[in-house]
C-alpha cells in the first residue's frame, strides 16, 4: 500500500498542499486522528460483532458440523481481541511513522473481513431462511464498517471484498441453491449494487472527515491566532497601565511641590493682588489634581482596594448637599439646577462613593448644557428601590456614541482635548463603581434633547443618614513631624506648609536618615513618601520607627497609582494621601493622625 503522505489522500481538502513541510504535518495529524478513530471503534464493536458471528452460527447448526462452527467463532473472537488490542496501541505507538501503523491496521481489517467471509463456507448447507438472514448480517457488517473506518477506503474495501464480493457470486452461482430464479439472481445483483453503494457512502464519509478535520485545524489556527491577539492586547494594556503610573507618579510630584508652596502661600497675610494670583495658582493645581485623581480612581479599581461601606443614606439632603455645590457653576452659565427629592428618603449605599458617580454625572451635565436646565430627582419605586436620575437640556448622545462614552479616555465633543473637559475618564469610572456598588445605570438620550441617566439603588428603613465629614482640624501647634521623602524640593515645601501651620518638621531622605532623626528627638507624626530611592520606600521607614517607638502615628504620602503598590499600602494598615494633596485633606489627615 502506498503511504497516504506520498499519495496526499489525507489532505484536508482533498488533494496535495502548496507547502510540502505544511502539507506533510498537516497530513500526518490526519493519519494519526484516523488512528484515534480505528482505536476507538475497536474498543466499541467486539461485543456486537461477536453476538452476530454467535447468530450465524445458530443458524449454521445442524446443517453445519460442530466443530467447525465452534472453530469459526474461536477464530472470530480471536481476531476481534487481536483488533482491540493492536489498535489500541497503534494509536499511541509515536515510534512508528503513521503510514506504516495504518498499513497494519489495513492487513487487520482485511484479516477481519477473510474471518467474516468464511461464513459464506457455511451457505451451500442452509435452507433458503437461514441463508437470507446470514445474508442480513453480513451486509450489516459491511454497511456499519463504513462508519467504524470513517470511510477510509483502504480499509473499507480490504473488509467489504472478501464479504460481500463471494456473498454476490453465491447468491448467483451457488450449487447449494435449489433453484435459481429472478429472486436469487436478484439478491446477487442486489448484493454488488450495495457493494458500490458502500463504496461511495465510505467515499463521502472520508470526505467529510476529512473536512472536519481541515476545520478543526482552522479552529486550532484560529484560537492560537485569538489567544496571540488576546496576550498583544493584555500586554498593551499592562504597558498603558505602566506608563499612565510612571508618567502620574512623575507629573504628581512637581504638582505636589508646587501645591505645598500655594498652601503655605495662602496662609500668609497678602495684598489683594497677591492673593488673586494665588488664588489661581491653587485652581489651576485643583484642575490638574483632578485630572490625576481619575487616573487614580481607576488605578484603585483596577487593583481592587477600593471597596463599598454601604449604609442608610439621606438622599434629600445628600442630593440638596450636592445642588448647593454646583450652583454657581450653574449660574455662571446661566443654566437652572433643579432638585425634587421626598424629604425622608433613604437609600442603603456607600456615600462617599455613590458621591463620586452623582458629581461625575452633575458636572458633565452642566459642562455639557449650553442652555436650559440641569435636574436633580429621586423618588422610592415599588417600596423596595430608589431612583435617582440627572437629566439635563443640552446637546445630547448620539446612539452610536452611547455604548462607547463608558470606555476610558473617550469623550464624545472634545477633538481638540480642551483639559477643561477631563480626560474621558468620568463615566468610565460612573460605571465601575456603579458595578462596585450593585446600582443600575440607565443612559437616555438623543441629539437635540439632552441626556438622563437613571440610577436605580436599594431602599433602607427611614433612619438618621450618616454624619457629614468633619470639617478640617488644625494640628495642635508645636506637634513634631518627621517628613521622609527623596525629593529635596518636595521636603522643602512640607517644611515650609508645617512651619506655616504651626508644626515642626524635621526631614530625612531615607529610612537610615529619618531613624537616625528619630533617636534624636520621637516624632509625634511620620509623614513618608512611598517610594524612595532604590529598594528603600515609606513603609519600610514607618515600620522602622515604630520598632523604635511603637504604635507612632504615620501617613503615606504617594505619587504612585500602580495597581501593585497601592496593594501594598493597603496591607501595610498605613494611611495613604495621593499626591498632589489638598490643604484641607492634609490639615484633617495630621490632625486625625496626631490626635487619634
């Protein structure tokens, strides 16, 4: 037999392929797939096979002697466990090449079909009945062989020859047969016609197992190709998620620098002039702070350290809270604030973070409206929930936009990147921590008709909300704090803040400096950079201390928003500002700290 390689008959489409080194692996995965199948079949035919072969010689019995029935089934069971066995191992035997293991699977199925065929010894001796039924079986045989070889055609003719090649000459020939009639002489005919029925039925089957295979290789290419595509996109996302850290971490600590001079500026007696020019300073580091603490947010979520406190809310006051707030951005354009909120209303969620999404929702929708009005309602649906919507009359979402104003960084009406407009990160982050929190946002709009979004929360039993933040605490003067950073201007400016609010600060660059600075005088406060130089960071600083003065109070300070870090300063139990930091959050921290 010529191997299937040389003749190209595994092809998955039938004939040779361009790539000889392409075609010849891609054909010897079909020989040793139709090796698996060979193996499978001969696990599952034996017992079938073998009542079968027990019925033919029921039906021989009596008119056949004993002992030869006996010996036929001897040999019918020996082959059938020769087969099981031998190809089982064919299909895992890597030391032979495919063809040649095929080539002993074709001289196994042509041994099966010689040990069927001398059955049809016993046909001259059988009444007209019996011969019929023995007939039946072996075209069963014959037929259920296309399906147990897939139709491979070496195989299929090495059976069905020695079978039903002498079942039609008997029918026809046979001296056995009493009388030859149309009937006889038709059952012959019969018998040959399905011999080339079969052989065409084996050609189909093998033509469709070969094309399954060619698909499932294609499948194979193309989940490799998916999971090659999928790791690209993964490894650009990690690569933007380091860059967005590096570059955040290093615009964050300028920004901080510059925000501890403007704070400490501010808290000195100026002229008027003067403090108009601070003023702005200060406002345009609280646009670009905000800009960073999106950048943040979404650092934070990524890394799964920002995490729900929920409890009873009051949303009249929460929202009306929030009005106050936009109002006179709202003014200043010109636009209406509206709020309609049922007084005792209350929602069971997260303030703080159910905040973060109704101010992300409020300010697009005044940035956004030219004209009009921007609405503030809630009401309690089915005693069970409470919908809070922000609907506004201004430009309104385009459908195809609507899907993608959730994605990071993609904003709808800013090709120029006007900064006043953010980064695109809003609703991004509207939208995880939507999903943090378990609230349904809904998204209405169109072109020309302004835009709703419909927050749908969990009801809570009426009962006193969650006290307001305190206001910021002054640190109680003459409280000494050590400030541990590697930037020198960044130590400069902390001191330069402290001092103006009363403090003493002592500096250190590192965790061997600050401890040195903590035998000489026990610091009522750590105030740590994160990330220091080389392997030395904040945390290290702080448990250094503590060892020597135990329970002292720290803050980490960070410009770092990488998902990893920010993991590590959670587990490390320290609290943690993100630079730039604001004067008020600063002045609370120390005072919370110090005073504990």
């Amino acid at each position: 037999m010529r191997g299937l390689v040389a003749s190209g008959m595994l092809h998955p489409s039938g004939g040779r392929m361009a790539s000889a080194e392409r075609g010849s692996s891609a054909a010897g995965t079909l020989e040793e797939e139709l090796l698996r199948l060979l193996a499978r079949q001969a696990r599952r035919v034996p017992l079938p096979v073998f009542l079968s072969a027990a019925m033919i010689a029921g039906l021989a019995f009596g008119y056949v002697p004993t002992p030869l029935l006996a010996g036929w089934l001897v040999l019918v069971s020996v082959v059938l466990a020769l087969r099981w066995r031998v190809f089982g191992r064919l299909a895992t035997r890597s030391s032979l090449p495919p063809a040649e293991r095929l080539r002993i699977a074709l001289a196994l199925s042509a041994l099966n079909g010689v040990t069927h065929g001398l059955s049809l010894g016993f046909f001259p001796f059988l009444p007209e009945f019996e011969r019929a039924l023995q007939s039946m079986l072996l075209i069963a045989f014959a037929a259920g062989s296309v399906a147990t070889t897939s139709g491979y055609m070496p195989l299929q003719l090495a059976y069905m020859t020695p079978v039903l090649v002498p079942l039609s000459l008997l029918w026809a020939f046979s001296p056995g047969v009493a009388q030859k009639g149309w009937i006889e002489y038709s059952t012959a005919g019969l018998a040959a016609m399905l011999f080339v029925l079969l052989l065409g039925l084996a050609r189909d089957a093998f033509r469709l197992f070969r094309e399954s295979f060619a698909i499932r290789l294609q499948q194979a290419e193309l989940n490799r190709q998916l999971a090659a595509a999928l790791e690209q996109a993964e490894a650009a996302n990690r690569a933007k998620t380091r860059f967005l850290a590096s570059a955040s971490h290093d615009l964050r600590q300028p920004i901080h620098t510059l925000s501890l001079f403007g704070g400490a500026l501010s808290m000195r007696p100026l002229d008027e002039t003067s403090r108009d020019i601070v003023g702005h300073i200060n406002t345009a580091l609280e646009a670009l702070t905000t800009q960073l603490d999106a950048l943040l947010d979404i650092s934070k979520l990524d890394a799964g350290v920002m995490r729900a406190n929920p409890g009873p809310l009051d949303v009249s006051s929460f929202l009306g809270r929030l009005k106050q707030g936009f109002e006179p951005a709202a003014r200043a354009k010109g636009l209406a604030l509206e709020l309609e909120c049922p007084a005792g209303l209350v929602a069971q969620t997260d303030p703080a973070l159910l905040e973060r999404i109704v101010r992300n929702l409020l300010d697009n929708a005044v940035k956004y409206t030219d004209a009009g009005h921007v609405a503030l309602r809630a009401e309690k649906r089915n005693g069970r929930v409470v919908l809070i919507s922000i609907s506004d009359s201004g430009r309104g979402i385009h459908e195809a936009d609507q899907a993608r104003v959730f994605e990071e960084f993609y904003q709808v009406d800013n090709p120029e990147r006007d900064r006043t407009k953010g980064l695109g990160l809003g609703l991004a982050i509207v939208k995880r921590l939507g999903e943090l929190l378990g609230i349904a946002i809904e998204l209405d709009s169109a072109p020309g008709r302004g835009t709703t979004f419909r927050l749908t929360l969990p009801a809570a039993p009426r009962e006193e909300a969650r006290a307001a933040e305190p206001p910021a605490r002054e640190p109680r003067l003459a409280a000494h704090v050590l400030v541990v950073d590697d930037e020198a201007a960044i130590r400069l400016g902390m001191r330069t803040l402290l001092e103006a609010m009363g403090c003493r600060a002592i500096l250190a660059d590192g965790t061997e400096r600050a401890l040195d600075a903590a035998r000489a005088t026990r610091p009522d406060l750590v105030l740590a950079d994160f990330r220091l130089r080389g392997s030395d960071n904040g945390i290290a600083a702080v448990r250094a201390i503590r060892e020597l003065y135990p329970g002292v109070p720290a803050i980490l300070v960070s410009g770092d928003i990488a998902a990893d870090r920010l993991r590590e300063a959670e587990q490390a139990g320290i609290a943690l500002l993100h630079k730039p930091v604001p004067l008020e959050t600063l002045k609370r921290a120390i005072a919370e700290a110090i005073e504990g």
